[in-house]
C-alpha cells in the first residue's frame, strides 16, 4: 500500500525531470530555436558523454524494464533474444553510421528521408521511406505509454488521466526545447535508472538466496526456461532482424547525426554494450518474479500477467518508498525516449512531406514550426495506438512490429551507402511488396506475434526483408541486362568522407 509520501516521491521525481526538459531550452545555447537544425539536432553539437546519454535513453525504455523482463515471465529463454540483439547492433552503428553522419553533416539533413531523396533523385521514395518510419514509430511510442499504464495501474493511480497529463508535458518541453529537451532529460533518467536497477539485481538475488534458487523455484512455477526447439529459427531471426532494424528506427537514427562528429559515432559503438550488461539482469528479473510470485494475475485491459512481472517483483521485494523510486525512474525512462521519437517522426513528415510537397519555399524557421506541431499530432496519435486491444496484450511485439515495419527501408538507407547499382525503381518495388507482405502475415497472426508459423517461425520482419531483397536483386539483374543500369541521385563519393 502506498502512502502520500510515496506519491510525493513518484510526482516529484518525475516533475523534476520534466522541468529539466523544459530547461534544456537554455542549455548549449543558441541565438534561437528557430531553425529546424539547432531544433531537430541541437546543432549536431553534442559529444561522446551526451550521445551516450542519449542514444542510451533512446533504447533502453519500457521495453528494456517492462517487456522484457515480461515476455522472460511468460515465455522463459526466448526473452533472451534481447540480449544478443543489443551487442550485434553495435558493430552495424561502427559500419553505417559514420558514413550516414558523414553525407548528413557535409549535405545539410536531418532525416534518413533526406539523404534518400539525394541519393535516387527521388522525392517521392524518400516520402516512402519517411512515412515507413513514422508508422514504425507509433507501436514503439506506444510501447512506452503501455509501460508507463502498467506502472500507474500497479500504483493504483487514475491510468488515463495520468497519461494524458504526463504527455501533455512531454509535448510541451519538446515543443519548447527541440532535441535538448530529451538529451539533457536522459541524464537524469539514466542516473535514476542505473540507480534502481543496480539495487534490484544485487538485493533480489541475496533476499532470495542466489541465482541457483530463483531458477530451480520458476522452474517449479512452470516455467520453461530453454527455448523451443520449434522456436530456434525465430529467436535467431529475431534477435538479428531487430538489431539490422534498430538504427533504421528514425529515433535511433536522429540520436546519432546529433553527434559533433564521426568518431564520437565510433566511440559510443564501443561504449553502449555497456547497457547490455544491465539488460542481461533485467531480463532475469522476469524468471525471479515467477519464482516469488507464480504466474501472476490478469492485469487492466486484460494485458498478460507477464506486464505486471517487474512492477509486481518489486512490489514484493522492497519498501513501498522505494516501489515508488524504481517506478518514476521507468517512467521517466519511457517519457525520455517517447520525445525523442515524436521529435524524430515530425522531423520525417516536416521534411519528407511539408516540405517537398506542400510548402518548397518553406524557410528553416518555418519548418520548426511545422515540426513542433507535428510533435504534438504524433504523441495524440501513439496514445490513441496505445489504446487497441494489440496494444495491452504482449507488449514487447508492439516493438517488433516497428521492427518488421522499418526494416523494409534497409535497402534504400543502409545498402545504398555501398553501391550504385540500386535504383529507385528497384528499391521502391522491393519496399512495396515486401511491406505489403509484411502487413499480410502480421494480420494472419493477428497482431499477437512477430513469428510466422506457416515458415519455421521465422521473425516476419527478416522473412519482408529477404523479399525485399529477391526483388531489388531480380529488377536489379535485369535491367543490367537490359543495360538499363545507371547511377542515380547527387551524393558524390567525396560526400561521404570524414575525419577518423
């Protein structure tokens, strides 16, 4: 049961930060916001503690401490593709990033969109791209909203009105701060967040006398804790479909071309793994909660009792005070990447779409505009997501269908850094068909999960994008043979280049 103090605790930590992001509006300071570079980049300022700090804040979310450490309660060892998936990401933000910073930096962009429109000479396979990852983003922000309903609901507090408080002040110190507002946010979530989840993993297992004990008593529970042999294939494409899927997320993507240059890329590449230490434990979070508490209850909205895993575990194992720390420190952690990607998506449609089909004259400042209402249209937007049945069931799909989503960009972003031969006939068919086969199997398994059982339960996701890629390769092929091939696009190979 939690008293006032305890309330005063959760309110208070998270109005402190959200009043930080409102203050990061003076924060690096500039002559003014209103340019959508210094708003939707903060300048490409920021260094290597910032990027980690902020790329940090970017991933590890509720998805980090509410799905996974779920999805481990109801389904044991398959949770563990989460691990695997944050330490091969990193060796693919070494490879492509640099160079996508690069390009970015010397030809002025701001989205993925951008750099696509330059590098086919096509607009219009840009808005693709853009609008591909504005609707990739709305499961992921939800993702976020879910957690945070999860939290309000174990703490008794009134759910929807706390949300739509909570991301009212979400919007306001975006619309106010641009990308500094989250940035300087995610300092304080990620003290916070290491804070709580250092005591967790050192406290459970001393209370419950060792790793040994907590999974001899889940296994008692019920719950399995290897994997599937029928599930091998889908926890393999999985855990390499969302690490390729990752940085192709436009949040993700408009993190890194904030950095101040290509080697603070490199070195947050060798830095962030460090997180995947703490996701490692946090996804053992989900078997101790088993081990104490059984399988638990149905929560609101008949989400899964596997939702509840971590938020119920703590409830169990520690002070009230301290129930209501661990929480703000979660919400805070789904509030911080929840901005970032609403800044991210309004950049994409400011940009991708604004810009090049309604308003070409439009100058920087009024793109700024644009983009801080567009924050407030994508934020409305994810809530009302949040709301569909899909969306309270296992939450931790509500990222892989992102994933599935933003993957089929892959040849256009990614691949196009490396060759010429791609064209936006090729890329754009191959997106077409892979996205609309993407929607077809996600519907067939009805929103519930990312594995396709008609094939070896291969992540959707990877099955879209090696269609993807038969049909970027077979139109490719032939108009080589056809002598149809030529160079597309004004990214010369000069474009790309760096200091290392």
């Amino acid at each position: 049961m939690y008293n006032d103090l305890d309330y005063i605790l959760f309110f208070g930590l998270i109005g402190f930060a959200i009043v930080v992001g409102f203050l990061a509006v003076f924060w690096k300071r500039v002559a003014s916001l209103e340019n959508e570079l210094e708003y939707g980049l903060a300048g490409r300022r920021f260094g290597t503690v910032i990027i980690w700090f902020l790329i940090g804040g970017d991933i590890y979310t509720a998805y980090t401490l509410i799905a996974v450490p779920g999805l481990e309660a109801s389904a044991g060892g398959l949770a563990m593709f989460a691990v695997p998936y944050v330490v091969l990401v990193y060796p693919l933000v070494y490879i492509f990033m640099p160079k996508l910073w690069a390009v970015s930096k010397n030809k002025g962009y701001i989205t993925a969109g951008d750099y696509v429109k330059d590098r086919f000479s096509s607009r219009f396979l840009a808005l693709l791209v853009g609008l591909t990852g504005v609707v990739a983003e709305m499961p992921y922000i939800a993702l976020q909203i879910v957690g945070i309903e999860v939290l309000l609901d174990s703490m008794k507090l009134p759910v929807e009105l706390s949300l739509i408080v909570a991301f009212l002040f979400v919007a306001g110190f975006t619309l106010i701060s641009g990308l500094r507002g989250p940035a300087l946010t995610a300092i304080v979530k990620d003290v916070l967040i290491w804070a709580a989840v250092l005591t967790i993993i050192i406290v459970v297992p001393i209370k419950l006398g060792g790793f040994g004990t907590i999974f001899s008593e889940a296994k008692l529970a019920g719950l399995n804790l290897n994997i599937s042999p029928a599930l091998d294939a889908g926890y393999v494409t999985l855990a390499f479909g969302s690490a390729l899927a990752l940085f192709l997320y436009p949040h993700a993507f408009t993190g890194a071309l904030s950095s101040k240059d290509a080697n603070t890329i490199k070195k947050n590449s060798s830095l962030l793994p460090l997180y995947s230490v703490l996701l490692l434990f946090v996804t053992l979070l989900g078997v101790a909660a088993v081990a104490v508490l059984g399988m638990p209850f149905d929560g609101k909205h008949g989400a899964p009792a596997s939702s509840f895993a971590f938020p119920y575990l703590i409830e169990h194992m520690f002070p009230s005070w301290f129930s209501s720390f661990a929480f703000a420190a979660v919400v805070i952690g789904s509030i911080v990447p929840s901005s970032i990607m609403a800044l991210a998506s309004a950049n994409l449609i400011t940009r991708n779409l604004y810009l090049e089909y309604i308003n070409p004259k439009a100058s920087s400042a009024r793109q700024s505009i644009v983009t801080r209402i567009m924050v407030v249209v994508v934020i409305l937007g994810a809530l009302l997501f949040s709301f569909v049945p899909a969306a309270s069931r296992q939450i931790i799909f509500l990222q892989t269908f992102g994933g599935a989503f933003v993957l089929q960009t892959l040849p256009a972003v990614f691949l196009s850094l490396y060759t010429r031969k791609l064209n936006k006939w090729s890329v754009g068919i191959g997106w077409f068909v892979s996205l609309v086969i993407t929607v077809i199997m996600l519907i067939q398994m009805n929103l519930t999960v990312s594995f396709y059982k008609y094939f070896f339960e291969v992540y959707i996701g990877l099955i879209g994008l090696g269609i993807n890629l038969l049909v970027v390769g077979l139109i490719t092929l032939v108009m080589y043979l056809t002598k149809h091939v030529k160079e597309e696009g004004t990214i010369e190979e000069k474009d790309f280049e760096y200091s290392s």
